[in-house]
C-alpha cells in the first residue's frame, strides 16, 4: 500500500480481515497517518479538525469502519444552515443537494427572485433533460432555470466539493443523477412520492453525518493501528519514489512485493509509474484538483451576536464570494466544541475549482478572511487564537465524463498494481472506504487465482 490517508488505511485493514495470510505493509510520505484529515488540539478541545469534520452516516461503510474500531460517534447539532445573498437566509425547506422538491418554500424565501422562483415552479413542464452532457450544471440550469442552479445548487454542491459545477460530473453526484436518470420531472416526482425525490433527505431516520468524538484523525489512525495489531506494518515518513516491474511481481523503491496499491492522489501515482506504466502515469497526470484554505478562529464570546444563534453556518453562492466560500459555526455545529475558556469556534474556507487562494501568505488569508466575515454577518471580531491549514489539491475536481477517465487508467494498469482514494470513485470518507473494499476483492480475486 501506499498512502495512510484513509483510502490506504482502510484498503490494508480490509486487506487483512479478507485474508489474515496476506502480508501488508503501508508506506506512507508524512509522519503521521491522516492525509487530508487532520485534527489537532485547539481552543482546549483535544482534537479540533483542520479538514474534515464529519462524514456521510446514511452511506454506511465510514460508520461501519469506525464502529468496528469501537470509536465512540457523535452527530452535529440538529440545527440548519444558511446561504449568504445580501444577508443569511435560512436554506429553504424540501431541497435535495440544492434542487428544489416543492415550488412553496422557494416562494417564501428570498434568496430566488420572483422570475427565477416562477422559471423554477414551471419544471414540470420541460420536456425530459438529456443526461449526456454529464454536468450538474447543464442538468439544474435546464431544468430549473440558472438562479437556482447558481444560489442553491452550485452553494450546496459546489461548497461540498470547492467545485464550479458546471464543470462536475453529474454521474459523481448520485443522488442527484439518480433523480435525472430515472425521472423526467424532479418536482412531480416529489409531488406523487416518488423514491428518490428531493425533501425526503432529512424525513429518514438517523443522522445524516457522524465524526469521531476525539476528531476525524481518530478515524485513520485507529484504522492504522488496527493494521499494526493485525500483523502489517505501517512505515512512517517513507515517500516512495517508483513502483517498477519485478519478476512477477513489483519493487516500490527498494522492496519487493506480490501487488501494489496506490492510494496516494492521482498526481503523485502518476510520477511514481512513470517509467513503469507510461500510459497510466500520463493518464493520473490530468487529474486536477482544486485547493483550499481552511482558517479556525476562536472569537470571544461578547463578538457573537444572539441573532446568529441557531445555525450551524453559511454558504456563500460564487456571485456573492469575495474570498470566503462557506463559514460553518463550529461551536453550534457540534455540542462538544467549547472552547475551555469561552469563546465560539468558527471555520472559514477559502478557495476552490476556480478560485485559487494558495498564493495568499497567512497575513493576507487572515485579513480577508476577517474583512467577509465583517461584510457577511456584520461583526468584527479580534480572535483569541488562530490556526490556517493550507490544503493543496484538497479536491478532486470529477469533470464530466469522469468514470470514462478512471476506466481508462483501470485498463492502463498492469495486473498487479491498482489505484484507489478520493482521485476515482468517490471524494467523501464513506466512498473512500467503500471503494477500499472493491480494491481488496479484486486484489484477493486475484491472489486466489494464483495460489
Ligand atoms: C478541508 C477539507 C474538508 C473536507 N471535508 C470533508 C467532509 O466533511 N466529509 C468528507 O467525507 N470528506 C471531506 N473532505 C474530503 C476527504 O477528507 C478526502 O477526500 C479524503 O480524506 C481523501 O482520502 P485519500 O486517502 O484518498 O487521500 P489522502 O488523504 O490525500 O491520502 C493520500 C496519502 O498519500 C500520501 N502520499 C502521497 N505521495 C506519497 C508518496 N510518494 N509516498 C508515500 N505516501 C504518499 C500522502 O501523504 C497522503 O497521506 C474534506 C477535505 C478537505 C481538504
């Protein structure tokens, strides 16, 4: 294996509950297991997030890891976020990842303007939309008109993934693509209680995110250790440099083993087979991946007004974006993000698909970061502590047609090496672990057709 993000820990750790026999080891470039989740102490909460900081509960593998791993879960707060168009306006009722289920709750908010709440409430009456382009954009635009795409979905999606969502897979959204594939209108299918319609997200039972108590990092690194209990090794600070052909089998850098599994992002796979698997190394070398910021702030208590009581953040449409694309209000967001001595988290993103902020010194993210949240929720706050993650190529940008580019790499790869993570079939933790049981039946498949 290489990589200990959670792509490499949870592939070797299935790796070994398929087949105690086989012997795994993991390399990893950093000292420390985790990649893009990272969480360290801050404010005096032991393990506040840098990056992610919660997963997908109703897509069951993340939870399923973690529990088999007896971490003890936790849910964000059942309070609602809101979008940002010259104020906070509460997200309206019914959407699903943006997309309007019922006309009503887009008539009472004011995010939409008359005529694109009127170009929205007419969909039933467009005629079916062509799935081809594979464009969250071209999709919600022909259907709902271009403001909803642009203040809710694009806000929603766009935020989750720092993506420009005309440029995103439809495919890779699939909530939204089964809606597109299966139905001709997303407003009568929600009005006649079709499956799948929008506004039925939040009704199921359960939540919908779950995170560690101790932070995400808790996550991968219980995933490693588990590795380490059950016979691999995990060698730290170990950046692998090439996978060559050896025999019937492979040499990473200096050792030889029987099959190969990058789980490292798709740029850095790409050096490391460029001698090896020239077509598949030029092919991981166009994947693209956008960057961000992330800024944690503890503010003092008296710099938080009552009337941003009760939500759990903001989004902020691309129109409206200055630096800043999403605020999440940590200490609202999650019961047991109180600062030890008072005070309220918040967490600040920067940059995406588009928006590139990595050139921006610390100096510079901190005062824009400060100026938005002056403009947006009219405070000015002097924090009590300040912590900036830079995140380059945070994520994968899945452009249309994307699965076409992954079956490509697949086929490019000799028998032997293969390529999981966020780079291919899903970037959230749950898809990375779900994709990490795919690698592994198809590596034991292949270990058994050899023994
Ligand atoms: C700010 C932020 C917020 C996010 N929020 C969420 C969220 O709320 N929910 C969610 O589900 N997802 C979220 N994500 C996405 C999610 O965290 C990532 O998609 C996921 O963690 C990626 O895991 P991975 O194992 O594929 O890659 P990585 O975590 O990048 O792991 C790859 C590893 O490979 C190592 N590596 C690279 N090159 C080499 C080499 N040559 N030799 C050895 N090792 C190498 C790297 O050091 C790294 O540790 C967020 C991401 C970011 C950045």
């Amino acid at each position: 294996m290489i990589g200990g993000g959670i792509a490499g820990t949870a592939t070797a750790l299935e790796l070994q509950r398929a087949n105690a026999a086989i012997e795994v080891t993991l390399f990893e470039r950093a000292t420390h297991v985790g990649g893009r989740i990272a969480s360290s102490p801050f404010a005096g909460i032991s393990g506040l997030d840098a990056g992610a900081d919660a997963f997908l509960a109703r897509v069951p593998e993340a939870v399923a890891l973690a529990e088999s791993l007896d971490l003890d879960l936790v849910s964000p707060e059942p309070v609602g976020a809101a979008i940002w168009r010259n104020g906070l306006h509460p997200i309206p009722e019914g959407l699903l990842l943006g997309l309007p289920g019922r006309p009503w709750p887009l008539v009472r908010s004011p995010l939409l303007s008359w005529r694109g709440t009127v170009r929205a409430a007419i969909e039933p009456l467009v005629p079916r939309t062509s799935i081809a382009p594979d464009s969250v954009g071209a999709y919600v635009r022909a259907r709902f008109g271009d403001e909803v795409h642009e203040v809710l979905v694009d806000s929603l999606v766009g935020s989750i993934y720092a993506a420009d969502t005309d440029r995103f897979s439809l495919a890779e959204v699939p909530q939204l693509h089964q809606l597109a594939n299966t139905r001709r209108s997303v407003l009568l299918a929600s009005r006649f209680g079709t499956a799948g319609r929008p506004g039925t997200a939040t009704a199921t039972a359960g939540p919908i995110f779950a995170a560690p108590r101790g932070g995400m990092a808790d996550l991968v690194t219980a995933t490693a250790d588990a590795v380490v209990t059950g016979g691999g090794e995990v060698r730290l600070g170990r950046s692998i440099q090439q996978v060559a052909a050896d025999g019937s089998g492979w040499r990473v850098d200096d050792e030889r083993f029987d099959a190969v599994i990058l789980a490292s992002p798709p740029q850095a796979s790409a050096s490391m087979l460029v001698d090896t698997a020239p077509d598949a190394s030029a092919l991981l070398a166009r994947a693209e991946a956008a960057d961000v910021v992330m800024v944690v702030l503890h503010i003092p208590r008296s710099a938080w007004p009552e009337r941003l009581h009760g939500l759990s953040g903001y989004l902020i449409p691309k129109s409206e974006q200055r630096t800043l694309t999403a605020v999440s209000f940590g200490s609202q967001k999650w019961a047991h993000w109180q600062p030890a001595g008072g005070g309220v988290i918040l967490r600040a993103s920067l940059g995406r698909d588009g928006a590139p902020v990595s050139h921006l010194d610390n100096d510079t993210v901190l005062a824009r970061t400060l100026d938005d949240l002056a403009h947006q929720l009219g405070i000015d706050p002097t924090p009590l502590d300040v912590r900036i993650t830079r995140w380059p190529g945070a994520f994968a940008q899945y452009r249309p047609h994307h699965q076409r580019w992954v079956e490509a790499v697949e086929a490019a790869l000799p028998a032997g090496i293969g390529v999981t993570g966020a780079g291919y079939r899903g970037i959230g933790i749950p898809a990375c672990v779900r994709d990490a049981k795919r690698m592994v039946n198809r590596t034991v498949q292949s270990f058994e057709a050899l023994s």
